[in-house]
C-alpha cells in the first residue's frame, strides 16, 4: 500500500510591504519626527492660549450699548456650548476648539479669545435671535396659568403668551424637571411644584403700550427706553425666564450668579431643542424662534 506524501507549502517570499497591505507601511521616520513635532508646538501653542484666555475673561475690554464691558467670563457656558468644548477657558482643549471655531469664522486661529473673537461670538448670538417683529394679535395669546409664573399673583394681562411658545416652554420645563440632576421641585404630573422658583416666568408678552408706561414712570432709565424700540416682547415670543439672583438685574455680579446655576447652564445646553435661543446679555431672556430654529428668523 502505497502512503500519500505530504508536501509542505513553500516558504513565503520575503517581500517588502507594498500597497497591497498598506497597514504594514510606516512612515519615514523624517515623517515621523515630523509630526512629533507639529504636536509639540500646537501643544505648546495653546499652552501659552490657555494662559492668555484666563487672565482675558475677566480683563479684556469692549462696548456694548454704549458702555464699557470688561472681560467675556459671564458669557463663557455660551461660548462653550458654541464651540462645544467641554473644559473651562483656561484649558488647553478651550483654546484647541476656540482655535476651529476662528479658522473657520476667518480669523486667525490662535485659540485665545480677544477682542475681535469675542465680537465674531456676539454677532452670531445675535444673528440667531428672533427677528420677527410684528405684535402679537389677540387671537395669537393665551394666557399662563398663574402657577407657571414667579409672581403668581400677576396680573392675567400680563400673563400673556404667545400660544406655540407656551407649548415650547411647557415641554422645555418638563424636561428639565424630570432632569434629577437639577434637584427641582415638581408635582407628579411633572409641572414645576409651586414652590419652586427656578425656571418660572417671570415677564412674557407686554405691548408697547404697557412698555410706554414702562418709559413714562422712569424717564431716566436707559433700559426701559430701550425695551420699547427693541424688545421682541411684544411679539409674545420673548419670556424672562427665572434663572437665579435677581431676576432681571444686568449688573455683572448677578449676571455673574446666574450663568453659575445648574438651571442656566441646562437651558444652554438645552433651549435650542426646543426651539428657544438666548439673548447673550441677559441670562433670563429666551426667545422662541421655532422648533427647527428658522421659521421666525425673518427680517421684516
């Protein structure tokens, strides 16, 4: 009987690596050293951004209506969330992002945020903003249930809103209740308890007429002045949301408190999916512009 032979297969070639099975391709090692390289300096570079970003926050000087700011630190959970960077401005990974964002924008991506950057940041903000300015009609409000306001005891004429809004901020402030992590009060259909302070309205629609008053009563106050000719209240769109401190103040102190609270940091992060974007100077004023954030960004 006859056995079968096994023949061994012949050894394989030793053949370089070729583009046949590029993965076992390493690059040059000039390349190497190369990149090595690019990533000390760009490391080293927002090294240096980082520092510079932390002393500019509170320190870097700029105009807005008509008066003289100083650093950019109460608007940083803004800037954060726009160019989606997940560490404080004093971090590396900050100006990294920052970075991006200025390249894109046109600018020189140098990851600290000065003057200029900071204006690209307020001009987009703005840009975003409801640009639709007709008054509301009659037939466009309804009325807010009283518990849903910080003063509960305000007038019904004054707790007017338009109504696809008042949908909007219905289901935003659900959401936000059934977030364990913000610790709010809430009934067990899930409405804010009445109790509970944080995120209830505290001015929504208000005509320009009621705004009229506003100016007549305080002739000398610039911020009363300003709301008749350009506040977007009168539309029913714009609600002063309760976010911490004193509601309404623009001193930088509260304003400062206020982007602080887990509440306005989760309206950050959270307002756009409901169709609400924020007005940058006043950490309490959202505005509905719709739930895809284009059907009232309309010039008239």
């Amino acid at each position: 009987m006859r056995t079968g032979r096994i023949i061994a297969p012949p050894p394989p070639e030793n053949r370089p690596a070729s583009v046949e099975n590029p993965a076992s391709v390493e690059p040059p090692v000039e390349a190497r050293a190369e990149e090595s390289a690019e990533k000390m300096t760009a490391s080293a570079k927002f090294t240096t951004a980082a520092a510079q970003n932390s002393r500019l926050k509170t320190s870097v000087g700029w105009i807005f209506g008509g008066k003289q700011q100083q650093g950019w630190q109460i608007y940083e959970p803004l800037i954060r969330e726009t160019i989606k960077a997940e560490t404080d401005a004093g971090s590396n990974e900050f100006a990294a992002a920052l970075s991006q964002r200025q390249k894109s924008a046109g600018l020189s991506p140098s990851g600290i945020l000065d003057e200029q950057t900071f204006r690209s940041f307020v001009a987009d903000w703005q840009t975003n903003r409801l640009k639709h300015r007709s008054p509301a009609t009659a037939e466009e409000l309804v009325g807010g249930l009283p518990a849903d306001f910080y003063d509960p005891g305000r007038s019904p004429e004054l707790r007017q809103i338009e109504r696809e809004t008042y949908a909007a901020y219905k289901r935003m402030v659900a959401a936000a209740a059934a977030d364990k992590s913000l610790n709010l009060k809430a009934n067990p259909d899930g409405a804010l308890a009445a109790n509970e302070r944080f995120l209830k309205i505290v001015s929504s629609h208000r005509s320009k007429e009621y705004q009229n008053q506003l100016r007549a009563a305080s002739p000398n106050s610039g911020r009363a002045a300003l709301a008749v000719n350009f506040s977007p209240h009168f539309t029913g769109r714009a609600l002063d949301i309760y976010v911490g401190g004193e509601p309404v103040s623009t001193e930088d102190n509260n304003r400062l408190a206020q982007i602080n609270t887990p509440v306005y940091q989760w309206l950050v992060k959270n307002a756009a999916q409901f169709g609400f974007r924020p007005y940058f100077y006043e950490p309490w004023h959202w505005e509905y512009v719709g739930a895809n954030g284009q059907i009232d960004l309309i010039t008239e």
